[in-house]
C-alpha cells in the first residue's frame, strides 16, 4: 500500500487544478463580477432555500450573463445527494 | 524621445525589482543611456539590487518637490557608465507621487536618456499607477502560481485602459510578459503550471522565463544585478530577454529539466 502511494505521488496533478480554477476565476474577473446587489441576492436566495432543504453554504451562485442585448440572471442550487 | 519601460506585477514579491535592475544594466551593456527609477516610495529596495545604497543623497520625491535636481539625485552606476539610478524615498509618503511632477521628471529624463525603466510597486495604488500611467511598454511579471497569474490578469486590463496613451487615444501600451521563478522540475512532477498554461490564460506576448535560481539571491547579496552573473542560468535568461526587447528572435532557454549525462551524473557535472 504504501509502495503504491509512493508510486502516485510521484505525479502530483495539483498543477492541473491550480489551471482550472484559474479559468474560471478569470472568467470571471472579466465579466467585472455583476452588478452590486447580486452577493446580498445570493445570501437571501440562501436562507430561503435553507429554510426548506439542508444545503451548503455555496450550494448556491448567482451570475449575470450578457448576450448580445440580453442580460440573463442565472442561478445554480446544487441539491445534496 | 527617450522609451518609457513600466516593469510591474499585480501581486508583490514576484521580481520585479530583480528585473528591473536586470533588464536597465542589459540595456546599458548594449550601449544604450538608460535610467532606472524606483517607484516604490516608502519601501526604496532597487538601490539595495543595484549595490548603491550607501551613496543615495537625494531621492526621487525630493526632485518633485524641488529640494534637488534630477542631476543632483541621480547615481551614476560604478559598473557601467551608461547606467543611472533614482532612487524612491524611504520616508516620505506616496502623495508625494503627482502626475504633473512626475511627468516632469520623466519629460528631463527624456532629453537625457534612452530608456527610462520604472520599477513599480505591487498593486495598484499610487505608486503603481504613476508608474504605468506614463509608460510606452509594459512587462507584467508573474509567477507560475494561481494569486499571480490572476493579479497578472487584472493588471493587464488596468493597464489597457489607465495610461496616458489610452487617454490620449495613441496606439495602446506594448504589453509582455515575463514568466520568473520557473522549476522544469516542478512543472514535470505536475506540481507547478506550465509555461502554456500561464500563457493559455494570460495571451500576452512572451519576452521571457527566468528560472528560479539561487543566483539571484546571491546577485542581491551582492548589491549586482544578476544578468552580471554570465554563468547562471538566470542571468543568461535575463540576457536573452533583454536582446528579445530590442527585436532579436532567440528561442527560450530553461524550459525543460536539464538531464545531465552519464559522465555529468557521475561527477555531480
Ligand atoms: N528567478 C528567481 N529565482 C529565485 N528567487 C527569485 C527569483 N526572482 C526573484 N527572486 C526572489 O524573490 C524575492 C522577491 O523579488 P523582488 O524583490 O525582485 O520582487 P518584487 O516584485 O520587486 O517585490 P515587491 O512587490 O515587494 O516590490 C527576492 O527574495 C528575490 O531574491
Ligand atoms: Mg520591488
């Protein structure tokens, strides 16, 4: 067992992760975070929803998308298994 | 006109002060008259880099405010006679930094010199934007970890739009980038981002990647910017990076772990 853990470690692939998150926190940056009420909406949209399922505390993002004319609100509520 | 270089970085301690110090001597080596000003007023590092601490009379906040010339607060390097030093202030407080004063020194400097080398603070306060407000270039330095990459980015976007040359609706500021502390060998064991990803996320031009190296630590022990270190590793990057700035077409170096041969491995070669 520990002979095979050795074996893993040797490639590490924390560099793959450090890529991916930065991804999307510069996405993100770049869309120059949304308009100003949207972490008060995210933290109301929270209580609600806790009020009725047992969620995480980031169980829930809220982001403004814009096409073309269009803005678009858009919410995600990952349920628990 | 002399060219105006900012050298900056949104996250602090990614070495930018080692690359100023660096990238004004390589310049000075290749014959062009060239200064070096330290914009971090209140911290004063790059006279430390440059080995000329001892002889600072006056700064650069002492010539805005009119307490000296720019002839007077200048330091002449000792190694190359092409190369002059401002130095920042360790006291005074970064008001002191306004743009009518510092473009006034920078226009003195203009007459004199080539190129004029900003070693900007981290960030994005005063000293910073002072520093990038006027520049005809920029190197964003960065190192291939997450919070730097990220600054770097957000610098970048800072930099396209508060300068002197967006205001004034002239061709943008030339942006590069310049990729410092990189381990092969860290990047190989899928512990560090690679070069493609930095540049993936980043897509500025490349002017260089400076290895981490122990000859740094050694330049600035040494008060000698390391690009004089010929045999190391870092400072054959540095020079490399400098010859790209002024238009040359070299491949980069160090990008890879150096597999040492049968003959190097035996006698630690
Ligand atoms: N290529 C390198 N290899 C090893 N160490 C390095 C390298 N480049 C910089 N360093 C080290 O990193 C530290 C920070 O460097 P430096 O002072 O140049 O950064 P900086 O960006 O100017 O920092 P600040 O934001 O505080 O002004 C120093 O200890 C320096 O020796
Ligand atoms: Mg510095």
């Amino acid at each position: 067992m520990a002979l095979l853990d050795f074996f893993r470690q040797r490639k590490s692939n924390s560099a793959a992760v450090a890529k991916e998150r930065l991804q999307i926190l510069v996405a993100h940056d770049r869309r120059g975070g949304g308009p100003s009420y949207l972490p008060q909406l995210q933290r109301d949209l929270l209580q609600v929803i806790q009020k009725y399922v047992a969620v995480d505390n980031d169980a829930v993002t809220v982001n403004v998308e814009r096409d073309g004319g269009q803005e678009i609100l858009e919410l995600n509520i990952v349920l628990p298994d | 006109m002399a060219r105006i270089i900012v050298v900056t970085s949104g996250k602090g301690g990614v070495g930018k002060t080692t690359t100023s110090a660096a990238f004004a001597m390589g310049l000075a080596e290749r014959g062009f008259r060239t200064v070096v000003i330290d914009f971090d007023v209140g911290l004063r590092n790059l006279d430390l880099i440059m080995g000329c601490e001892r002889r600072v009379v006056y700064d650069f906040v002492n010539v805005i405010q009119g307490d000296a010339n720019v002839g007077q607060a200048l330091i002449k390097d000792k190694r190359s006679p092409n190369l002059f030093i401002l130095p920042a202030s360790q006291t005074r407080d970064k008001d002191a930094l306004t743009v009518e004063g510092v473009g006034q020194v920078l226009e003195e400097l203009g007459r004199e010199f080539e190129f004029i080398v900003c070693d900007s603070p981290a960030g994005i306060e005063r000293g910073a934007t002072m520093a990038m407000y006027f520049a005809d270039d920029a190197i964003v330095v960065t190192n291939p970890e997450v919070s730097s990459v990220r600054d770097s980015d957000r610098m970048i976007g800072i930099l396209s739009s508060k300068s002197r040359r967006a205001e004034q609706g002239q061709e943008g500021i030339r942006e590069f980038l310049l990729v410092t502390r990189y381990s092969p060998e860290r990047v190989q064991r899928g512990e560090m981002l690679a070069l493609e990803d930095v540049q993936e996320i980043l897509s500025l031009d490349l002017i260089g990647v400076i290895p981490e190296s122990s000859a740094v630590l050694n330049a600035s022990n040494a008060g000698s910017p390391v690009i004089l270190d010929r045999d190391s590793n870092a400072g054959k990057a540095y020079s490399d990076m400098v010859a790209r700035y002024l238009g040359e077409d070299l491949p980069h170096r160090f990008l890879s772990v150096e597999k040492k041969g049968l003959f190097g491995r035996l006698f630690g070669g």
